[in-house]
C-alpha cells in the first residue's frame, strides 16, 4: 500500500525565478514565475504538485501550458522542468 506523502513546498525555490528568463522564449519581462507543471491535462481540482515540479515561465508561456496550446504535451512541460532545474 502507497503511503501518501506531503507535498514539498519551498518559497525559495518558487521566489528563484524573479528576475530569471523564462525557459521557454527566454522572456526576461518581469512576469517569470515559478509555474507548477502538473501532469499534462490535470483536473483544475486535482492538488498541486510539489514546488520542485516547477518551470520558470513568463506570464504568456505560463497562460499557454494551463490552458492553451500546450496544456495537453507531457514532453513540452517535462522539457521546461528540466530546463528549470
């Protein structure tokens, strides 16, 4: 039996991207964010995942992994994190 574990929260690792440039169009527009990917096509009620899952994305990139273009592309989101970390 899986034993459920708390979620790894750090303000900061999330406060690391100020002043960053977003690793998906290197936009260095103050708008980048620490951006929780959750698995590609997450239900809105599902938990959030842990703050090391996160890409440093601006506000536009953010926009498009959540509800645009590329909300449903595992490779594209698993790329960004890595990119992040």
């Amino acid at each position: 039996m899986f034993q459920k574990t708390r979620r790894f929260e750090s303000k900061k690792l999330r406060g690391a991207a100020k002043g960053q440039s977003c690793v998906c169009c290197g936009a260095q527009d103050g708008t980048v964010v620490g951006a929780h990917l959750a698995p590609a096509g997450h239900d809105w009620g599902s938990p959030k995942v842990h703050d090391w899952l996160i890409a440093w994305l601006c506000s536009d990139c953010h926009y498009k992994a959540d509800h645009g273009e590329y909300r449903r592309d595992y490779g594209w989101r698993t790329n960004l994190i890595l990119a992040t970390l």
